[in-house]
C-alpha cells in the first residue's frame, strides 16, 4: 500500500471516529399544552412547574420553548428565585413564545417578570444533566414542601414518551455521507 493511500484511509479511519457518535437534542414545552401560565390552584402554588420539570430529563443542548399572553419570563439567579424579584436577570423574554437553549449541565432559575406572577407558583427550577448515560433519577428542587396526600394536577409532560414533545433533532447521518464519499473516492470504488 503507498504512502499515500495510509494517510487517506488514517483520515477516513479517524473521521469515521470524529462523526459516529450521533449529537441529539429535544426542545421541551413548558408546561406541555397550557404552556407558561399562573397556576389556578392553591395546591400547586409554587410547585407546579418545578413538577413538570421533575416529569422530564433535560440535557445540555436541549431547549424549553415558553408560549404565555402579556407575560415574561425570565431565568435569574437562586437568590432571586427564592425572592421573586430580579434585579440582574441572565435572560428576559416577553415575546409570547421564547425558546431558551440549556447550554450547560447545573440548574436554571425561570421566574415571570410580570408583577405578582412569580409569588403565585410562576416559577420553575430546571436540572440539567452533563449527560444521559450519567444521570440518576433526581428532580430538582422544589421551593415549597407539600404533605398532601394526592399530588397536584401537572400540566401535560414533554418527556420523550409523550406525544406533546415538539422537536428531537438528531445529527447521525451526515457523518456516515461524508465517509461513503471520502472512501467511494479515495479508493475509487465508483
């Protein structure tokens, strides 16, 4: 075998590495059908988001879509969380229908901007895993405790399983095409 033909089938042998392992990514709707709304009920108030979180597993690349009316939402820090008051937000939104990327593993603070929402249950803390094969089963925290007996109703859940799920993009294949068409026509195959 020349020279020439070990770098090429080195480079196909090390691009095939570079593009087999597939990249995915799911956009989640908060809240599923009724979206970024205030929680009617005061069984749920301040827990009902935090439970939909719970029912999904969320990793870094994902995004959460919001979909509210003459609202806000805006991802703050625990502190601010905890007060309903942003003074700093990292992120602010009021465009009825805002996507937020979850670009690192750790947790994000959601709170409404609009005055009185927050304290009312429009809040939500989101657990981002640094991977699926390496996460337990743990929901984020929540920001009240409840000793009912029956849990409160949650909104539809976006997990995979669901039907209400919006988009999974996977990045596999191209991968495999650029490697059919580097050996087609490094080793003239064709």
């Amino acid at each position: 075998m020349s020279p020439l033909k070990k770098i090429n089938l080195v480079t196909i042998l090390i691009s095939f590495y570079m593009f087999s392992s597939c990249v995915s990514s799911t956009e989640f709707e908060v809240g599923g059908d009724d979206g970024w709304i205030v929680p009617q009920s005061d069984k749920t108030h301040g827990d009902l988001f935090n439970q939909w979180a719970s029912h999904n597993r969320f990793k870094v690349g994902d995004t959460v879509r919001f979909k509210y009316k003459k609202d806000s939402v805006l991802v703050v820090s625990e502190d601010e969380y905890k007060k309903c008051k942003a003074t700093k937000p990292q992120f602010y939104a009021n465009n009825d229908d805002t996507v937020f990327k979850l670009d690192r593993p750790g947790l994000f603070y959601f709170i409404s901007g609009v005055s009185g929402h927050c304290e009312k249950g429009l809040k939500m803390i989101i657990k981002v895993m640094e991977s699926e094969e390496s996460t337990p089963d743990s929901p984020p925290p929540s920001s009240s405790s409840s000793s009912s007996s029956s849990p409160p109703s949650l909104p539809a859940s976006t997990h995979k399983k669901s039907n209400a799920l919006k988009t999974t993009v996977q990045f596999c294949s191209s991968g495999f095409v650029v490697i059919t068409i580097m050996a087609v026509s490094v080793f003239g195959l064709i």
